[in-house]
C-alpha cells in the first residue's frame, strides 16, 4: 500500500512568528500580471477587496504558547488531542480542542471540577451524568468556557470538548 506522500510539520514545529513565504515563487509573467490586474479590477468594481499580503498571527493573550492550551482550562491529562482549533472570530479570540480518552466519567468531572475552581472560573450552568456532562463558564465581563464530555456507546471512550472565548481588546489608536 502506497502513502500519500511526506508529511508536513507538525504543529509543534511551526513558528507562527515567520511570515509564510509566497505561494507561487518566481511566477511573472503576463498570467501572473492578469491574475493581479483581475484582482485590482474586482475590487475597484465595488467587489471584495484583496485580502492584506501579510498577516501578522498573534495567539490570544488566554492561551499557554508552550504548551497549545488556555492558561486557565489545561487539558485532560493523559488524553489524545485528535483536534484543535485557534484564532480571532469576528471580536473575539477563540480556541477550541477535542480530546478523548479511556477514564471514566467520574475521573473526568473530578478534574474538571478542580481545574475550574483553582482557576478562578465561575459555573454559570452545569450537568453532570455518566454519560454526558457539560460546564458553562464565566470569568470576569469579557471571558467565557464550556467543558462538554460525551460518551462514545461504540468505543465506551470520552470525548471532551473544551471551547475558550475573550473579547479582543480594541485596536490602540496610532500616534
């Protein structure tokens, strides 16, 4: 059976200070000029504007760099990320990861339970059954969580669900 080919870094590895390099090097030409002159003509058209070149990734101020999770809501020890997701929406820094693992529903919620008192969390809304549980969270005006845990009848595996949200401070005015 043949592979798909070489993978591409892990996430760990990517420095998300590095600008990205261009998509297409060294293509010039009049296909490259028209594909340019196509762009510029849609957006003085009244059409969407050309996204920015260059985009400078800031992670939010929430998150633990180092380790790929919030400060403040740490993942499930010993649990398999199988996703993760970050970035701004819209006013808001976001960021998102589903893990799952093999311990009960009991280990899971006492974890959580401690994790979310220690961290200064307030439970605005919580369910806990033993299979499915759910925390709504609240810290301070501007930042909001939400635990869900769900079990997998098939595999008898958790699945937890942690979402993460603060509002993206406004822009200082420039000088």
């Amino acid at each position: 059976m043949a592979a798909c080919g070489s993978r591409g870094p892990a996430y760990k590895d990517i420095n998300t200070n590095q600008q990205a390099p261009p998509t297409n090097p060294g293509t010039e030409g009049p296909a490259a000029q028209g594909l340019a002159n196509n762009t510029n003509a849609a957006s003085q058209a009244g059409g969407p504007a050309a996204p920015p070149q260059s985009r400078t990734f800031r992670a939010p101020a929430f998150m633990d760099t180092a380790k790929g999770y919030p400060k403040d809501l740490p993942n499930y020890p010993q649990a398999t990320i199988i996703n993760v997701q970050y970035g701004p929406v819209e006013t808001s820094d976001t960021f998102s990861v589903a893990l799952q693992t093999h311990d009960a529903m009991e280990k899971i919620s006492a974890f959580y339970d401690r994790t979310i008192k220690g961290n200064g969390w307030t439970v605005a809304s919580r369910v806990v059954d033993p299979e499915f549980s759910e925390w709504i969270l609240k810290k301070a005006s501007d930042d909001e969580a939400k635990v869900t845990v769900r079990k997998d009848k098939q595999t008898a595996r958790f699945y937890i669900v942690v979402a993460r949200t603060s509002k993206q401070s406004p822009p200082k005015p420039q000088s």
